[in-house]
C-alpha cells in the first residue's frame, strides 16, 4: 500500500504555525521549515547514535571473532512447507534449514517465527525446540484471542520489508563463495566447503571491516548538511536532457550518442560567489574551492567541448548555475538546503565506468534513476538497482520518452511489475515516486507539462521537504539490513554456542565422573597392586625354600627329594660294581633335587599366574570403559627359561672355587645332576669312617668338615686301618694317641697271649667286615651320599654367605623371577591407567574449556541482540528480515 511522506500538521496555536513556502501537488500546504528542520535534526540525531552504537558493535564483533570465537557463516535454506491443521489461524512459521560453509554436511533446522506486536523485528531466529515450545504457546493464546493474533500476524507480515524470497539471506555482510562458472549453480551446494573456519572467518572480517568503512561515510553523509541527488541510468535513456528539463535551461550536452562520460556536478551558483562557471577537477587532489591548485576554470559555454575532449577518460565537473526561479519553484535554489545535481556515464557504457559509478553511488543521498520506456530495465540497471537496495529502500525513478510509447498503459504494467521486484518500497509509493514523462518536452518555451510539473514537485518534495526519507532513509535503510545481517549471524552463531555448550555439559556429565572415580582409586590400585606382588612373592619365595628344605632333608636321609615317577633309586648290583651303585645313587639324589627345584618353579609359575590374574581383575576393576585392555598374554613356561647370551649361547654363572657347595654361585640354572663335579664318586661314599668313629665315640652328630673331592689315596686306607684298631681300643686319640696306640698294639703282639687271640680276633673282623660289605652297605651308601650331599648343599665356606645356601639361592631366584613378572605386568596396567587418566584429564580441560568459550560467546551474541534490539528501538528502525 501507498505510503505519504508527509506527516499530519502537529496541533499548535495560529501564531505558531505559518505556512510553508513550499507547495504541495495542487496547492497542499506542507509543514512550515522550522517544524520540518526540527523533525529532521532530531531524527538525524538519532541516526547518527545508531550509526556509532552499530559501528561500536561491529568493532567488537571483529575483536570478538579474532581473540575469542570464530564465527560460523550460516546458509540458511528453505524446507518444504508442512501442512497446516488450522493454517487460516496459526502462526506462519517459516522452516529453514541452517548449515555453515566451512561444514555444509552438518545441518540443523531453525524457524523464523513472527516476532510479537510491539517489537522492533518482524522476524527471530530460534531452534525447533524453542520453536516448537513458542508455537505451542501460540496455539494456546489462539484459542483464546484469535482475533488479536490475526491482526498481530498481520502487523508483522506489513513489516517485512524483503521478499519472501530473500528473507534468509545476508543483504551487507554476503560473501560469494560459490565454485564454478557463473550461472553453473544455483543452489549453496557450490559453497566452497574446502575452506576452513579461520579462512571463512576472515572473509568474514574483511566484509565486517568493509562495512565499517561504509559507516564512516554514511555517518560524513548524514552530518553533512547538504544532498547530493545523483541522476543516472543506461545509456541514450535521456538523463542529460532530464538535467537540463530540472534547470529549465540546456546545459548539459546532449546528443543521439552518448555523449556524458564525466561526472557532472551541478550545483547553485551562490556556493561559488554567484558566479556561473566550470571546475575541472583534478587527479588525486582533493577537491576545495578556495584552492584553484585543486582545479581548472572554464566557461558554461566551454563545458560540450570539455566532455568531447574527454571521451576516453572520466574527469569530475563542478558546474555552478545560477537558477532566476523563485525558491518555491528551483531545486538548487531552493532557500532550505544546498543541493547538487550530478549527472553520471551511462551504466552500460563499460565495464569500468559502471564500477566507477557503483563506488560512488556510496556518497549519493538521493538516486533518481531514468529508464527509457523504449527499453525498461536492462541487466546493468537491474544489477545497479539490486545493489543500491541495500541502502536505498526508496528511489526515484524517471520513466523517459514515455510520450513516444503508443500502448502507454502495456508500458506502465510493464514497468511497475519490474519495480515492484527490484524495490518493493518503491512501488508501494509508486504515486510519488514514480513518474513517467517526456523530458524533451518539458524545455519547449510556452508549452505546459503537466506530468513533468508533477515530478519536479515530487522530486523538490522529496529531496526538501521529506529529507528524513531522500537524505536519512539511505542510510536508516543501510543500518537496519546491517543491523538484520548481524541479527542473523550472532542469532546462528548463538545456536552453535548453544550446541557446544551444551555439548561440553555431556561431555562433563559422562567424563567428569569418571576421573573423579579413577582419582579417588588410584590409591586403592597402587595399594592393590603393591599388595598382590608382595603376596605373589612372598608366598613363592616361601613354598621354594620349604620344598627344597623338605627335599634336602629327604636326600641326607637317603631318599628321594621327591616323589615322582620320572626318578627312582638304582638296584644294588653287587659287591664287584659297588663303585657304579654309589655314582648312580648319587645321580639319582641330585636329580631328585633338581626335580624339587622344578617343582618349585612350577608352583611359582601357578603363583604368578594367579598374580597376573588379580592384577587384570584390578584392571576391569580401575580402568574405565572404552580403554583398551592389555594385549600382553602371559605365558608361564617363560619363566626360569634359559637366556640366550651375547653370542647365542646359554648364560651361566661361573664357578670361582674349588667348593662344589654355594647354590648361589654355582648351581643357579645349572642342574647339579648333570654337573660332572657333584657327580664324582670317592670312597667315602661307601665307608664314611670318619662320621661312624664320630657317631659312636663323639658327640653323636656328624658335624666334620669333610671336602667332598677327596680322592682314593693311600691316607684313606691307612685311616681304615686306624679306625678299625681305634674300635679295639674303644677310644680316638689324637697324633699322640695314634702313636700311643700303634706301640701298644706292637707290645700286644709281643705278648704269647695275645698271639693266641689273634687269629680269633682277625677272624671275627673278617666276618664282620665282610656281613657289613653283604648286608649293610646296599642301604649304608644312599644315606652315606645324602649325608653328604647334604653337607655340601648346608655349609657355608669362606667365599660365601647364607644366602648362596641352596636352599636360600632358589628361593631368591624364583621370587625374583616372580616379581618381575608381577612388577611387568603392575607396570603395564599402571601406565594405562595412568594414560586413561591423562586422557580423561584432557577431556574434561578441553569440556570445560569449550563450555567456558561457548557461554561466553552465548552470552556475548545474546547482548549483541539486545544491543541491536535497543538500537533499533532508539533510532525507529524496522527489521529487514
């Protein structure tokens, strides 16, 4: 619908209002200067508040996305429209769907909903749950007041002031990031995706920092208290003859070719000390009339042949004119404010000068655009137009050479539905401003135009009397699809705040607890695994020493260390193989006690197993889901294995002495039945005399130092010898004794009766000897060996200490075979608890850190929306979404 510039005179006394001097169509009498100024000054105020407060905005935005959060660039696209149960009542919900373009795969779907009567904006975006909670809400207010909600959905459909078609779109702050040709695509699909969020980002910034360049001017233009009314439009469309229609004078040169490729600047001779003249700018110097270093005099007369000179490049005129009018009657002068009239190239002349024009158009505060009615609006004038909307909600637009038109009401249709798609404010009030005329006419002496009249006080309205509209809309325009723009970014950017957010708080509830849990027991693990690896040893080194105690207890009886069907005691073969039957016996006692210390291993094999099953059991216990478990597989038969040397060989530890004893240093990983030193044989084994004369006329203990590596010798015999005649005597002498002895017994033999029992005597030595050598020594020998064996396995010799003893060197061995495994397989589990823990550390720094930097930027984009709600409610704005 037709909106009027002009607002209903304010109630005042007679003497406070005089009339204007500035006439309406048909006579109306607007509101007087003062009224008009004073409206003007207090709207431009508060522009000029809302251009400070969006730039301030925009500065901490780029602050903001540099130092705390990157900010996404959404797409929003449109999802197919749901069938409604009661559409005719219910709220208009528009479904889109939200991806970004560094991550087009990961969408989520917002609705723009109506905002409530009173607001500023006509449009908010939400998440489908609050949607979906408001729209419940609606439904329920619905029932209650239809009426009320009609008329609001009303209200709010008049307030948009896009088209559907573009309400999702960015109007200021768009980045082109399509791939391709151009036309290849259509769709967001062309985004370039590849990009990442830093590189968008910056995009992003650069378009904000452009943004705020344009502010600056907007903000000189607005201060400034002149207008500038730029008249362009295409080519031969008649722009320089509807210049010179405007000043009712031909000045500007006009031709059937295209002819203006300057900027001309048309401005009221009194700015120039009255005088009619030309200024040719120049190059790179800023413009200032009280410096004529700045620019080159010329003639009125002069200005034709200037443009035809300067056909090939693009120079900035000043021309000032003097206009004889009255001021109810001129637009220059007009005794409100200084206006310039600036007729610009044609749009589809090249592609340099339409960019040329595009740039200045920024510092046009009035657009009066001439469309030939011959041509309407080709693709140059609708790409200028499209652009300009994004600051000038309303144009003037001059239909030309509309006289020569026959079918003039086809042409007007025509017309109106292209300016109803390019600026839809335009058209609602196309009455004023749109006007189709024939400029030419309009300079024939004596010839009234009406239509032309109408324009030029339209135009003169517009530009003069209207400002807050021609001067302040512009950049009003420009501030609300900023402000729209930063509504929808910061309004995206607050649901992937939101989705982070809320995110980490998952994150948090599902890892926090379990690293609180794995702090709390980590005590109980070190505890548990300390525990089961001092048991683990313990009992192994305890159950070694007790078998191997038990076993050598057994072989100084002798018997067998062990039971077991793999070893047996040989079968006495006779007198004549006695010196076989001690080696064998001796073989199969050491054999029997390396079989002990197998099965001492053994057991410490089932220990550590236990061990290492207590330990993964703490593990399942300690180590929280989704950690992987240890892969190590224990293989028992590993333990106690024989390790390779440096150059393949068995390692072995070496002999230092002559001692066959000490465990520790010679029989660890050395079987002792299969050393060839305890296996050698002596007589001793098979008549121990020593340990009979011990037992029967000493203490009864057999303590004597024996060395087990005494060989046959002559000595030996001659100690038998002794032994037996020590027997007759029934007591031991020492080495006087002996001597003693042997003088009594030659003194024995001397004497005729004791010759006479000497063969008795020998007799019953004979028979003894020989029943000991038949009955007694089959059974004699294993325990004679064992004792010794014993003895050599107890004892403890100068180069050694208690702990090489046999049965202490294996125990410590095992145990410490057994604490390697269990300390391996503690170590292991300690690691990955200790990675697990590590790794939920991270997680929960990293939760806390994004919750941190996502309710941070929550609450920062929500502020941003209050602030630019409250700007827009300062400065009288409406949303453009």
């Amino acid at each position: 619908m037709a909106q009027s510039y002009v607002s209903a005179p304010r109630t005042a006394s007679p003497s406070v209002i005089r009339e204007s001097p500035l006439q309406g169509i048909n006579g109306e009498k607007l509101l007087r200067v003062d009224d008009v100024q004073e409206a003007y000054i207090e709207h431009k105020d508060r522009l000029v508040r809302a251009l400070d407060s969006t730039t301030s905005i925009l500065g901490e935005l780029r602050q903001f996305n540099k130092e705390e959060w990157v900010v996404r660039y959404p797409t929003l696209r449109e999802q197919p429209q749901q069938e409604s149960q009661s559409s005719s009542k219910k709220r208009s919900y528009l479904r889109r769907s939200l991806s970004f373009a560094d991550d087009p795969a990961s969408q989520a779907e917002v609705v723009f909903s109506p905002a409530r009567k009173g607001l500023p904006r006509s449009f908010t975006l939400a998440s489908i749950v609050d949607a979906q909670e408001g729209q419940q809400l609606d439904e329920e207010k619905e029932s209650s007041d239809d009426a009320r909600l009609d008329d609001e959905k009303e209200a709010a459909e008049g307030d948009r002031l896009i088209t559907p078609s573009k309400d999702t779109e960015f109007n200021i702050l768009r980045l082109d990031l399509k791939l391709g040709s151009h036309g290849s695509s259509n769709s967001p699909a062309a985004l370039v995706s590849q990009l990442e969020k830093n590189s968008i980002a910056n995009l992003l910034d650069e378009r904000i920092s452009a943004s705020v360049n344009h502010m600056d001017k907007l903000r000189l233009r607005v201060e400034d208290t002149s207008s500038k009314v730029l008249v362009t439009g295409d080519l031969n469309s008649g722009k320089s003859t509807f210049v010179n229609a405007l000043l009712r004078r031909e000045v500007m040169p006009v031709d059937q070719q295209p002819c203006t490729t300057a900027f001309c600047e048309v401005h009221d001779a009194a700015e120039n000390e009255g005088k009619e003249e030309v200024h040719v700018l120049k190059d790179g110097v800023s413009y200032s009339i009280a410096d004529e270093s700045t620019f080159t005099r010329a003639a009125i007369s002069d200005l034709e042949s200037i443009v035809a000179d300067n056909e090939t490049t693009q120079p900035v005129l000043k021309i000032y004119l003097a206009d004889s009018r009255a001021p109810s009657e001129s637009l220059l002068n007009n005794g409100v404010v200084d206006i310039s009239l600036i007729d610009a190239p044609g749009l589809n002349r090249d592609s340099l000068k339409t960019t040329a024009l595009f740039t200045r158009q920024e510092e046009i505060d009035v657009v009066v655009f001439v469309v030939s009615a011959e041509n309407h609006f080709t693709l140059s004038s609708k790409e200028f137009l499209w652009n300009a909307s994004n600051e000038k909600a309303y144009l003037f637009i001059v239909v030309n050479k509309y006289e020569q038109i026959k079918n003039k009401e086809k042409c007007r249709r025509l017309v109106l539905d292209q300016i109803k798609q390019l600026s839809p404010r335009t058209y609602e009030d196309a009455e004023d401003l749109v006007h189709f005329v024939d400029s030419a006419a309009a300079l024939r002496p004596y010839t009234a135009n009406p239509a032309f009249d109408d324009l030029e006080s339209s135009l003169r309205s517009f530009v003069l009397v209207k400002r807050s509209k021609s001067k302040l809309q512009p950049a009003s325009t420009y501030l609300s699809n900023l402000l729209s723009d930063i509504e929808l970014l910061v309004g995206a950017n607050a649901i992937v705040a939101q989705s982070d957010l809320d995110r980490a708080k998952d994150d948090l509830n599902r890892v926090k607890p379990v690293l609180e849990k794995m702090k709390s027991g980590r005590d109980n693990l070190e505890d548990g695994l300390e525990t089961v690896e001092e048991e683990g040893v313990e009992k192994a080194s305890r159950r070694t020493k007790e078998m191997l105690s038990l076993a050598v207890e057994r072989v100084g009886q002798g018997l067998l260390g062990v039971d077991h069907s793999s070893i047996s005691m040989p079968s006495y073969p006779g007198l004549l193989r006695v010196w076989d039957y001690a080696r064998d016996v001796r073989k199969a006692l050491l054999a029997s006690l390396d079989m002990a210390v197998r099965m001492a291993e053994d057991e410490a094999r089932d220990t550590t197993s236990t061990g290492v099953k207590k330990i993964g059991q703490l593990g399942e216990t300690h180590l929280p889901e989704g950690v992987e478990r240890s892969r190590r597989v224990f293989m028992p038969e590993a333990m106690f294995a024989a390790r390779p040397g440096k150059k393949g060989g068995v390692r072995r530890r070496s002999s230092t002495g002559g001692a066959i004893v000490a465990g520790g240093i010679h029989n660890l990983g050395i079987g002792l039945a299969q050393r060839g030193d305890m296996l050698e044989s002596s007589l001793l084994d098979i008549f121990d005399v020593q340990h009979h004369l011990w037992m029967h006329f000493g203490d009864g203990k057999s303590d004597l130092n024996l060395d087990d590596e005494t060989s046959t010798t002559a000595l030996s015999v001659l100690s038998v010898g002794v032994g037996a005649m020590t027997m007759v005597g029934g007591q031991t002498f020492g080495a006087r004794g002996l001597i003693d002895g042997v003088m009594r017994i030659s003194d024995l033999f001397g004497n005729e009766t004791a010759r006479k029992w000497a063969a008795p005597v020998v007799g019953a030595f004979v028979v003894g000897a020989t029943a000991y050598f038949i009955l007694e020594l089959p059974n004699s020998i294993p325990r004679t060996i064992g004792r010794r064996i014993r003895t050599s396995l107890t004892r403890v010799e100068d180069n050694a200490s208690e702990s090489e003893l046999f049965v202490n060197a294996h125990p410590g061995r095992i145990s410490r075979e057994t604490r390697k495994v269990l300390r391996l397989g503690s170590w292991d589990l300690r690691e990955r608890f200790r990675a697990a823990m590590d790794e939920r550390s991270k997680e929960v720094s990293s939760a806390e850190e994004m919750a941190r930097k996502a309710k941070k930027a929550l609450d920062y984009f929500r502020g941003v929306e209050k602030k630019t709600s409250a700007i827009r409610d300062d400065a009288e704005l409406v949303s453009a979404l």
